[in-house]
C-alpha cells in the first residue's frame, strides 16, 4: 500500500525524472509510472532493485518501517527529551514511547521554525501547540468532579468552543504568515528556503530526533486513514 507512494517521495527527494530513473532501473517510463501510481505491483526483484538504487531498505519501501534503513523503533531507543531515568510510565511501555515521539517530534518543529527567524510563524505555532495541550489538561482535570473548577477563567459552556476556535485561528494564521502575508503586525515569511527538507535531509540535521518525527508522521497517518470512509 505504501511502495507507490514511497518510490515517486524517494524521485522526487533525489531531483530524478521518472523516465531516468526507469532507465537507471531497466523498465520502461510507463511501467514505472503504473507502479508509482499504484496501477500495477512489481515483483520482489524490483523491490530490490529500487531499494540498492535509492540506498534504502525493502522495508522502508514496503512501509513497515518510517525509517530509511529500515530499522524498527522501541521505546528504549528513542532519546528521552527530558533525561528522565524511569523509561516506562506505570509499568506501561506505550505512553511513553508516545512521549518521547512528541516531544523529539517538537524539537525538530522547533528547530525548522526558529531557522526562519519570523516571530509570527514561530507566536501562531506556539499558540496552537498550546491550546492543544490545555484542552487535553482541561479535559482530564474537569473529570474529576472533586477538582475545583475555579482553577480556569473561561467557564465550562465556553471553553471547548473557544479553545476550538483560538486553534482554528492560529492554523489559519500559519498558513498565512507562510505566504507572506502579515499577522497581527508581524511580517509574514517571504523566504521559505529554510523549510527545504527531505527524509535524508532531516536525518543528517536531526539525527536523534527525526526517527521520532517519521514514526509520529507514519502513526498519525494510520489515525487518519482510519477515520476515511471506505472506497
């Protein structure tokens, strides 16, 4: 399910035309681009093939690893951001492993958003991770009835709803700062060059923490394809 999609990323990442990258491979141009769109299946010898071309693992290609080299993440492999010793919350391996994926995740957000040196991409972003974390805290907190609700300003009816809409707002200005436009009086990123990135980019500048990001990106897209109606 996922090689159609992964051998036209690793083209488009190297900078490679579909028809050389079919004569590098020794199948015809149409061949190609029916495996790239998913129209045909290759045999395991392509599968190969691509993957000493590319320099990448049949794993990688097939989609069971987010990982170029194909290698299978475990919880004790990933750096914990905050050194904490204990590796395992309560006994339970897959919050942390979660943990340590979001918070290596936020570094490299971080990192690519601080190399654009614009204080309206890196106010917005901020304020819609914030709101985030507040509305899952505010959710595990109101459900214990005992937990005094005077702990937040904006009453119980309002909230959520506001909360939905402050994130909403703050998307939205990403998207415009990203195209130039200004927001709330900061100017808008009118160079996007620091946002170039592939996978093997990404893996060179964040060795420690881009593992993280793949994995996160690779669960989060197994969330969402879960969510799609069948077709």
């Amino acid at each position: 399910m996922e090689f159609n999609r992964i051998i036209k990323l690793l083209r488009n990442e190297r900078g490679i035309t579909q028809k050389q990258a079919a004569d590098d491979l020794g199948v015809s141009q149409a061949l190609l681009s029916h495996y790239e769109k998913g129209i045909r299946e290759c045999g395991l010898d392509f599968v190969v093939r691509v993957a000493d071309y590319y320099g990448v693992s049949c794993d990688y290609l097939l989609g069971r690893s987010a990982e170029r080299n194909g290698s299978m993440i475990a919880p004790e492999d990933i750096p914990s951001p905050d050194k904490m010793k204990d590796s395992i919350y309560h006994g339970s391996v897959l919050p942390t492993m979660n943990k340590k994926l979001i918070s290596n995740s936020l570094n490299v957000l971080y990192a690519k958003v601080g190399q654009c040196h614009n204080k309206a991409l890196v106010n917005e972003v901020s304020a819609y991770l914030m709101m985030a974390v507040y509305k899952m805290f505010r959710m595990l907190y109101s459900a214990e009835p005992h937990n005094a609700p005077s702990m937040f300003r904006v009453d119980e009816q309002r909230w959520a709803g506001y909360s939905d809409a402050v994130m909403h707002m703050a998307e939205a200005n990403v998207g415009a700062a990203l195209r130039g436009v200004d927001v709330h009086g900061a100017e808008g990123l009118h160079d996007t060059t620091p946002l170039s990135m592939t996978t093997e980019s990404l893996t060179r500048e964040f060795p420690l923490y881009t593992p993280s990001l793949l994995n996160l990106v690779k669960t989060s897209e197994t969330y969402v394809k879960g969510l799609r109606p069948e077709e």
